[in-house]
C-alpha cells in the first residue's frame, strides 16, 4: 500500500508541474508570440479542443471526463 501511495503522490506531482509548464508555456507565447521554434502551444491547445469537438457526443462526453478528472486534483 505504500508503494502506491507513493506512485500516487509522484504522479500528482507531475501532473501538477505539467499543468505549470503549460501555464507558463501559454503566457510566454501570448507575450513574446511563438518562442519555441514553430512550436505553437495555444495552437495545440486549440487543436485539442476542436478534436473533441468533431467526435460530437462522444468528444464532448471525454472533454467532461477530463475537465472532473482535472478539478478533482486540486
């Protein structure tokens, strides 16, 4: 039980510093625009979004599961 707590703990702790470097990624980009080469985040992140967006029900059943997924890490 140990073991997984401690797994637990850790992808918490990714997870958590993922969800800073997209925060900062996506701050930098609006302020110095596309800074990392041709790699765009807000343009991934509306990539993501508009996939979900043209499974329909199901997309928008996945995009619901993701965002409870993420406020219950808080």
């Amino acid at each position: 039980m140990e073991l997984l707590s401690r797994i637990t703990d850790w992808a918490k702790g990714l997870f958590g510093l993922l969800a800073a470097l997209l925060g900062i990624g996506v701050f930098a980009e609006l302020l110095f625009g596309s800074f990392l080469g041709g790699f765009s985040v807000v343009g991934n992140i509306i990539n993501v979004v508009g996939q979900f967006g043209d499974k329909g029900f199901v997309g928008l059943l996945a995009f619901i599961l993701v965002v409870l997924f993420i406020e219950g890490r808080k």
